[in-house]
C-alpha cells in the first residue's frame, strides 16, 4: 500500500475473466489483466486509481464482477 495513492485489487475467477469481453476493456484495464498474479486459482489484478475517468472504468470491471456473481453476466459467444 501506498498512502499518498489509492489502489484497489479486484480479485477475480478465470470463469470471471473468460465472460467478460476484453476488447471492450481500454488498455490500462487489459495490461493490468494480463499481468494479474494468480493466487490458488484467483488472479489478483491491483489498479492504482489516480483519476476520475480510470477509476470509472475499474467501477465496470466491478459491476461485471458483481453481474457474474449475481448470475447476470451473459457468456461469451464462442465459448
């Protein structure tokens, strides 16, 4: 941790990851992905929030989480 910065890790399941559309995540997002730690099965993305508009989109990478908990998510065409 970092005090003079906030970070956030949103720790999810490949299941998690194979339903979400990557192409529609930006960049920064699809990085952090790709270097995510796995951990007994869960990868670990952590994302230093340093503006507004960069935290909003780790907030859609949330509510994709929660809507894959909850049973929303749609599944990937082709999978």
């Amino acid at each position: 941790p970092h005090p003079d910065r906030a970070s956030v890790a949103v720790p999810l399941l490949p299941d998690m990851l194979r339903s979400m559309p990557a192409h529609r995540f930006k960049k920064h997002l699809k990085e952090v992905l790709l270097l995510a730690n796995l951990v007994d099965g869960v990868y670990w993305p952590t994302f230093e929030l340093t503006s507004k508009a960069q935290t909003d989109d780790v907030m859609d990478l949330v509510r994709r989480k929660y809507d894959f908990v909850i049973g929303k998510a749609k599944p990937r065409e082709g999978t």
